[in-house]
C-alpha cells in the first residue's frame, strides 16, 4: 500500500509560509448586471477545511490556483481576483488579493498583512512556465514559501511547475481532500476488498479504451453501460438500429472482451434496451429484448431486467467504482436505469456492506441527481485525473508526494 506525505510530517507550522495549491477552476455565470457570480463552489469548499487547519497551526497560507487556459497570456476576464471574495465568504476568513504569483510583490503584500488573512495569487496560467513545468517558474514559487500543499487531485495527472516541479523544491505534503481522496482510490483500485466491480458507462469506447483495457485485468465485474454498451452489442452481431455506436471499434471491444475473458473479468452488457425514435425529455419510448431494435429505434437506456440483475451483482461485491450514467441520464426518463443502479449502490454502501468511489463530471451530476451522492463512500470531482487514475497511469502530482 502506497503512503504519501500529509501536513503532519511537514512538522511545526508556527509563523511558516504555506503555499497551497488549489483548484479554483470553478465554473462561472454573470448577473443580469452582468456580474461573474460562481455557479458551483464545490471546489472552492473543498479547500477550506484545509487552510483553516493551516491557519489553526499558526501558518501564512497562501492559495494559487490556475483559472481557465489564458496560454501564458495575461487575460484579464481570467483573473483570479473574481475568485477572492468567493474563497473569503467559504473560509469566514479577510481574503487579501495580490495581482501576481510569483516575485517580491508576492513577499510584500504578505508581510504586510494584518490579523488572520489568507493572501490569494493571481492565476498561474498568465505564465507559460506554469504549464510547461518550467524549474525557474517553480523557484520563483517555492521562494516565496517554507512549505508546499497539494490539494489539487483533479490537476496532479499533470506535471505542472505548481504540481510536481514545485515539490522538488520544498517540503511538500498532501492536503487534508487530497489525503482523502488518496485512501478512498487506495481501498477501490490499490488494494481493494473483493468482489471488485466498475461501472463504466458514457457516449463513447474511444474516450475510455484505456480504461477498459486496465479494468479487465483488475476487477472481478465490469459493467459496461451508456453509449459505448451499443458498440459492443453490434460488435457481438447484435442490430443496434440507429443509436449512437462506434461501428469501427467493433474489433477492439471484441478484444477487450477476449481479454476479459482470459482474465475471469465477467462483462455485464445490456440484457434488455429501452429505445425510443426521437432524442428528446419525455419521448415515446418502449422497453424491449436484445433482438428487437428497429432500424430507426435509438437505444437511450438499459431495461428494468437488466438494472434488476445488475442491483443483484452488486449485492455480491465489496468494492465498487463508478465513472459514467447507464443510459442518456440527462433526459427523463431515460435516466431511471443510472438513477435505479445508483441508488442500490448507495443503500448497499450505507448498510456498510460496500466501499463505493464514483468519479467524473457526469457521474456526479448523475449521482447528484438520484439523490445518492452522500451516501457514496467517495466522490471524487476530478475529471481527466480520475479517468487516468483508472487507467492505471501515475499522476506525477500524486507520486512526489510519496513517502
């Protein structure tokens, strides 16, 4: 099992500059002023109980953070200023904004802080160094702190100068969230109770391939839901009519599916299809076997016999990942197969009979939205870090900060 480097090892934090890295890349609307106002603080919030901490132990934290892809350029609709009083009204805490991130304007505007403030930098990508993981760029960082803090899970799968190149160059450690996230990914892929099972669902193969390819060799059953379950029915000879599939990836999911045979991975495909002639809410929709899709029948859902087997499955596993809705989740009613799933997962985790870790935008939104997202035993917000993360790849953000 993989240890990593937490606050506690960085030792006694009195006085210390703490440079966190955070990700405050939280999406935006405008007023009917035409004010930016945050649509979602989950990110922002889920910083907080660290640099209380921080700050508990008597540390200067300091929080940088990228915001949108400005390529190196100063961006002025891009600046995390936007951001400051969002991240004061989170910690209840004076947010003091300095409109740089590196340089003695950072030291400056510190020392010169008064009572208990947080000093908030300007956005990391106005600097090309950030993204190309410059070492000058990530001195210039590091020499305006004593100690570094990742709490940026869903940017580690990058090496960036705030994420891995800066944890060269002073003692670094893992958040509180990223702690957190660390031993949940640990119990579901590292070294998990068995039976295992993933849920994989979504539009497409292509975007997962890589994670299908890892999970045959590590999971005892794979669900395979969504859009990318009509490619391997047509690559079994099954008529998918015309719902979304990718009609050239026949032959690598009739691979993955060998291999997962030789793995004894047992796949769960569709059993039986809900199909409907329009792509919209409410459209006239039928449930039907394997055999019987029309040609001008689009395939948005799994059927009630399948969701009812797969409820059963899952009752026999005790670990359980999830990334990707069964069916098109965002229209009703064909999200009542992910909605179904979703919530026997999250009884069986709740009576304690599962660890579940779900990742990804739409699986959020989609457990979020079944009214299940509590009752999981982890949900990670992270997108492209939790899809590598099940692809198996290291996240070079994470293994720096390995013991």
């Amino acid at each position: 099992m993989t240890h990593y480097k937490n606050i506690a090892d960085l030792g006694a934090l009195d006085g210390k500059r703490v440079l966190i890295r955070a990700d405050l890349n939280v999406p935006m609307g405008k007023d009917k002023d035409g004010n930016p106002y945050v649509t979602d603080d989950t990110r922002i919030r889920s910083v907080a109980p660290t640099i209380l901490h921080l700050m508990d132990k008597g540390a200067r934290v300091i929080v940088m953070s990228h915001f949108g892809r400005p390529n190196g350029k100063v961006q002025p609709e891009m600046s995390l200023e936007q951001l400051a009083q969002p991240l004061s009204n989170a910690l209840k805490k004076a947010v003091v904004f300095v409109n740089d991130c590196t340089g003695d304007i950072v030291a400056e505007t510190l020392d010169a802080m008064e009572g208990d403030a947080v000093l908030l930098l300007e956005n990391l990508r106005f600097h090309p160094g950030e993204t190309s993981n410059d070492p000058d760029f990530a001195r210039a960082l590091a020499d305006n702190a004593d100690f570094y803090v990742n709490e940026a899970f869903s940017c580690s799968h990058r090496a960036h100068a705030s994420t891995e190149g800066i944890a060269h160059l002073i003692p670094s450690a893992a958040g509180l969230s990223l702690e957190n996230e660390l031993t949940a990914l640990e119990k579901a892929l590292g070294n998990p109770q068995r039976p295992l099972c993933a849920v994989v669902g979504g539009a497409k193969v292509s975007s997962k391939l890589d994670v299908l390819i890892n999970l045959v060799e590590k999971v005892d059953h794979l669900i395979i839901g969504g859009g990318m379950a009509n490619t391997f029915l047509a690559a079994k000879g099954i008529d998918v009519g015309s719902s979304l599939c990718e009609h050239d990836l026949a032959d690598t999911a009739r691979a993955i599916l060998a291999k997962a045979a030789e793995q004894n991975c047992v796949i769960h495909l569709p059993t039986d299809l809900v199909v409907a002639k329009l792509f919209k809410a409410g459209a006239e929709n039928r449930v039907i076997s394997l055999d019987d899709v029309a040609s001008d029948d689009m395939i948005l859902d799994v059927g009630p016999a399948t969701v009812a087997g797969l409820a059963e499955i899952l009752k026999s596993c005790k670990t359980l990942i999830w990334n990707g809705p069964m069916g098109a989740f965002e229209i009703t009613p064909f999200d009542a197969a992910t909605v179904a799933l979703a919530k026997a997962a999250g009884k069986l985790t709740a009576e304690g009979a599962m660890v579940s870790v779900a990742g990804g935008g739409d699986t959020v939104a989609a457990l979020n939205h079944a009214g299940v997202a509590n009752q999981f035993t982890h949900i990670s917000t992270a997108g492209g870090a939790f899809l590598e993360w099940m692809e198996g790849k290291e996240l070079p953000g994470v293994k720096i900060l390995e013991k």
